[in-house]
C-alpha cells in the first residue's frame, strides 16, 4: 500500500486507514472463502456496495450538535453532519458509511448493545412464522410485516415496465431504477422498523423464546434449475420466496437471538403444523386448510392452525413421523454470542 500510494497520485489523495481497512475486508473475504464458510468475493458493483469503514475514532471526532443532529470527522473531508436516530454511544472506535440503492447516506458505530433483561418469570412462548400471517405466538397473537400499499405496489409495477423498455445506459433509465430503489428502500425500512418493535417487544415480555429451526436461504433459493435440466412450478416458487422474504423471517429470527441473547432456543420444525397441541396425535388430515386446525383423534375445537403449531414450538418437543414425542436435546438453545446492532 504504501509504495502504491507513492507511485499514484490518485491514490495518496485518499485516507490511508480507509484503504488498508478496504484490503483488510478483502483478506477476511477470501478467508472466508477457503474455509468454505461464504462464496468467492465478486467484483464491486457500482451504486451497489459504495461505503468505507473508518477506524481509530477518537473521542473528539464525534460530536452532538443538538437533539437531532451530530456531526463526525471524516479524514480528507472534514466535518460532516448527520441525523441522530439514536444516542452515539461513548467509546465507539470506528464506523461505516455506506451508500443505498436509493442515494441515502448512512452512518453506523460499531458498539455492541447489551441484551434486553426478561421478565425473571419463566415465561415461555413459541413463535411460528408463516407467510399470510409473518409470526404468530402460542399465546394467540397475529404479527403481521408491513408491506407496500396497493397504490404502492402498482406504482412499483409501472415503474418495472418503463425500466424495460428503457434503453440500457440512459438518463431514463437511471431515473427509473433510482425511483424503484426508493419505494423498495420504503418498503424495507417498514420491514425493519416492525421487526425492531416486534422482537423487542417479544424479549422484554418472555424468558424463554422458542422458534422453528429454518433454513431460510435455502427455502428461498430459485427453482428455474439449468438449461440440462429445467425447474417446475418456477412461478410459484418466485411468489413463496418473495412472500417468505416480504416477512422477513431471517431477520426477525437473527434480531430475536440479539435482543434475548442466550434465551433463544430453536426447535426442529417437523410435523408441528401436523400434531395436536392438546392430545399430541400426528396426521396430516389435522391440518383441515392454511388457517383452520381441528384434530381427527380428540375431542379439541377447530383453532387458528398457526397458533397450534405455535403451541407445538413452546413445549419445545421434536416430533417423528410415528407422532412419537422425540428427547429433549431437539430444544437447541442458542450460543452465548451476540452481535451488534444493524
């Protein structure tokens, strides 16, 4: 770096810590990659992945200025004002500036936040996530994502089709790509703010949190297959994973275990849609449609089918094919880890 820095002029106009920082994030991506943990690093797509990260902050470079505005020290720029959507703790020694799809700048410390205290009452709840309803609780409650509204979406709808018929590296289309980035951008920050409020919530409430144990990536990957040998019902399976992603399954999960660090235990999935909270029975008639569950075996009313599994994930039992209740090591509760704030 620093012979490159003495040779090009272009690149000694830049701050040094920013660069280093630049190969650092490429090193620990190609770690990551030999250890078979992540993909091979891709090159960096413009308007994508734009943003820096800063590192050796003093305490001097972060200032509150009033309620809602503070200002931080940006090396070869100088003072540079932003927002306060929330205190800037003490002691942050670096931070990241990011660009959106949507031309937003945004500025994050890296600061690890304690964990929300449970109620000490041994609580337990169980939280089934679906997609017509995004979490429903054992104890009978419907969490719903929030989602574009109709006018929204037909906009979205319109905007997709001038993108298509605009050409490729014109001012139109850079206009029409910037205006869908906003109303996803919109749409996102939506999803992001309920499943802040809803997981905080959650923890704050309940000492022992259950939920499915899902692989959401690999439920939301594509089934168009290769040319050799083609996918089926690849329309369908678009509009699952683009529900399943509209409710934000992944991030409510991974929020839960940040905000209720340690009280977090994910159950095996299997058969609890099927088997009877009341009596335990398993069979797939159980499950009468998407919403309504009446047992064949017990005398049990129909009820809400998400709440019943719901119940199933709360008394944090496997259950086998047979309906035979498994041990109790399917209850996995989370490692003792927690991980900043987004």
């Amino acid at each position: 770096m620093t012979a490159a820095r003495a040779e090009h002029d272009w690149l000694a106009a830049g701050s040094q810590i920013v660069q280093q920082q630049a190969l650092r994030d490429f090193a620990q991506a190609m770690r990551n990659f030999f250890n078979g943990t992540h993909r091979r690093p891709t090159w960096r797509k413009a308007g994508v992945h734009e943003g820096f990260r800063q590192v050796s902050v003093k305490t001097h470079h972060v200032e509150r200025l009033n309620r809602r505005f503070g200002r931080v020290w940006v090396p070869k720029i100088g003072w540079v004002r932003f927002r306060l959507s929330r205190p800037v703790p003490d002691g942050v020694k670096s931070y990241r500036i990011t660009r959106d799809r949507a031309g937003r700048w945004h500025i994050a410390f890296a600061h690890i936040p304690e964990p929300i205290a449970g109620p000490n009452d041994d609580s337990v709840v169980g939280i089934d996530r679906g997609v017509a309803v995004s979490a429903a609780l054992s104890t009978g409650e419907f969490l719903h994502a929030p989602s574009l509204t109709p006018g929204e979406s037909k906009r979205l709808r319109v905007l997709r089709q001038r993108l298509a018929r605009a050409e490729r590296g014109s001012h139109r289309r850079a206009r029409t790509k910037l205006a869908i980035a906003k109303l996803k951008a919109r749409d996102r920050d939506r999803r992001k703010d309920w499943v802040e409020k809803a997981t905080t919530d959650i923890a704050r409430r309940f000492d022992t949190i259950r939920i499915e144990a899902l692989d959401v990536g690999a439920m939301t990957r594509s089934a168009r297959g290769t040319v050799e040998q083609p996918g089926r019902r690849v329309a369908q399976k678009r509009g699952l994973n683009r529900g399943i992603r509209g409710s934000g399954w992944g991030l409510f999960a991974a929020r839960l275990q940040h905000q209720a660090c340690g009280r977090v235990e994910q159950i095996p999935a299997a058969y609890t849609s099927q088997r009877c909270s009341v009596c335990g029975h398993v069979a797939p008639g159980n499950r009468k449609s998407q919403g309504v569950f009446e047992c064949e075996a017990c005398t049990a009313g129909p009820c809400n089918a998400d709440v019943n599994a719901a119940r199933n994930i709360a008394a944090g039992r496997a259950v086998t094919a047979r309906g035979d209740l498994g041990p109790s090591r399917s209850a996995s509760r989370e490692p003792q880890l927690c991980s900043p704030a987004a």
